[in-house]
C-alpha cells in the first residue's frame, strides 16, 4: 500500500515504537501494531485510473457530495457551479487537481474549526486557496480545514504546470474541497454522491459559457 508523502514520518515513528515496545514493553506493542497500521491506512495514497473523455473534469477529493451552488471568488472573475466534497476520517485525503492547468492564485486564509460538512465552514475555517487558468477557463479549488484536521497541505507554487488528476497536497483528519468550476463546465454529480479524486467525473464541458 502506497502511503503519501506527508505520512511516511508519522508512520515510521508509529513503527519504531512498536519495535521498541517488543523489546522493553511487551504489553503494550498491540497498541502501536493498531496505531501504525490505523496511521497507515489514513494516509494510504491509492492510484486512480482516470475517465477516458476528453472534456471531463475529475473530482479531487475522495468524499461526499455536501453541496451544489453557484458561487464566484475574485479570481474567477464570474459566477460558476460551486461543488463541495466532504472527506470523512475514513477516506483518502490526498487532493488531486480536476483538470489541466497553471497555477495563478494561492491564498491562505487562517480560520475557525467548524464541522466541514457545514456550508459555513466554506467561509470561516482555515483554508488555502489554488487558483488555476485552464484552457476552458479559471478553475479554484478551496481546501478547507475542518473541526479534526490540524493541517493543510499544498505543495504548490505560482506557475507550475499541474496535469488533470495530478496529486498537489492533503488535508490531515476530516476536511472538506470547495471545487467552482468554470463558466461553461457543467456539473455531474446530485448533493449525496460519493466520489473518488482523480477518478470520478464531476464535470463536462458544454458550449454555452
């Protein structure tokens, strides 16, 4: 099982203790056998097989569907469909990004702690904005922190170049993705659909913009 970058320390500790409690305290290795395997798991990052078409827009986030809206942000520079995807401490947390494109606008924003499946916590947790123009136009994902996770991780800069489904950071513990699609990008999902990064069709270009 491939582990994402950000769990390979957190991992290994978890293991060296488990090792070092087999040779001085024997009673109580199973609790780091659970926890290294627990910490394991959390941070597993599985390869995703992406759709086939050519104008579809993949989700980044593993989760549920918790919100569908028309919303703008500065950078968008228009109204566009607003979809949020809740990743649950079960999920796969690693972010992957929807389409191809260049990194225009990063922002973080410190914030409040609220449940991310609540459509305020779009507008007053902690969250790092990604801004990027794509051939169909500008695309923003919003990583947000919510009431468990402890930190945002985005290994992005100003210009670079990320290919449709590419990996680009995690949110530690339960979080939640904003996604506002650009003009023209119709949505394919319904508020209770669950979705899987890199691999589940959330959008489809139309013609009208």
């Amino acid at each position: 099982m491939k582990i994402a970058p950000d769990g390979i320390p957190v991992v290994a500790f978890s293991g060296f203790m488990f090792i070092g409690s087999l040779i001085f305290v024997p009673v109580i290795s199973p609790v780091f056998v659970v926890l290294t395997f627990s910490l394991a798991w959390f941070f597993r990052d599985p390869e995703r097989t992406m759709p086939g078409e050519e104008d579809c827009w993949v989700s980044p986030a593993d989760g549920r569907v918790v919100e569908l809206s028309e919303g703008d942000h500065p950078f968008m520079g228009s109204a566009g469909h607003k979809i949020g995807i809740f990743m649950s401490v079960l999920d796969v947390h690693v972010n992957r990004s929807p389409f191809t494109g260049v990194v225009e606008h990063l922002e973080y924003v410190p914030g409040e702690k609220m449940m991310a499946f609540n459509e305020k916590a779009s507008e007053k947790n902690e969250r790092m904005y990604v801004g990027l123009t794509t051939e169909k136009g500008p695309l923003l994902l919003v990583q947000i922190a919510g009431f468990l996770a402890r930190r945002i991780v985005c290994r992005l800069s100003k210009g670079d170049v990320l290919q449709k489904g590419q990996r680009f950071g995690m949110i530690k513990l339960g979080s939640r993705v904003d996604v506002y699609l650009p003009p023209g990008v119709e949505p394919r999902v319904r508020i209770g659909d669950r979705v899987r990064a890199g691999a589940s069709i959330i959008g489809v270009t139309t013609d009208e913009k």
